[in-house]
C-alpha cells in the first residue's frame, strides 16, 4: 500500500520538473553543447569513416559572433551567450536538486506509515 498519495504525487511532480529543467539547460548549455560536438564528431570518425565537421549548433554560434561589423557587437553577442550559459548552469542544478528532494519524497511517499 502506499503510505500517502500526497507526498507521492508531489514527488513525482519534482521529479519530473526537474527532469524536464536539466533538459532545458542542457540545450542552452555550452559546456554541453562542446561535449555533444566531441562525442558526435568521434562518432562520425568511427563509425562512418569520414572526416566530421563542424556541427550545426557550434557553427551557427561561431558565424552569428563572425556576421557582426563591430568588436563591441562581437563582444555583445559573446556575453549573451555567456549569460545564457551561467542561467543554464544554475537551472541544471536546480533541476538536480529538484529530482533529488522528489526522488526522496517519491520514497517517503510509498513507505510512510
């Protein structure tokens, strides 16, 4: 049986805004968007033989900084993508904190008695 529903089903709901909360800022995540670049460039390497490029997400970033005339709209546009890095790196661990205290109320929610 399960000891309360309540604490069970606010579990459940931290658990699944954080999981859905990491999602959202590993996309927006630059250290993550570097790994996933790595990762499927080796992919590319073993398995399909060919020299990889450079992926669409990293490109895309590189040309938006190039396509700007001026050092300091350069420099904005490098600080935009800073912040949205720090914003991303403070919501992936509030999500991880988010899924932890719903992982143990999950628990709770099931053996209390």
């Amino acid at each position: 049986m399960i000891g309360s529903p309540t604490i069970l089903v606010l579990g459940v709901v931290l658990v699944l805004a954080g999981v859905l909360l990491m999602k959202w800022a590993s996309s927006r995540d630059l250290k993550d968007a570097a790994i996933g670049a790595a990762l499927g460039a080796a992919w590319t390497l073993l398995w399909r033989h060919k020299r990889p490029g450079m992926p669409e997400e990293l490109s895309s970033r590189v040309n938006e900084v190039q396509s700007q005339e001026t050092h300091l709209g350069k420099a904005m546009v490098v600080t935009g993508f800073a912040l949205k890095h720090v914003v991303a790196q403070v919501a992936s661990v509030t999500g991880l904190l988010f899924f932890a205290v719903g992982a143990l109320l999950v628990a709770v929610g099931v053996f209390w008695k």
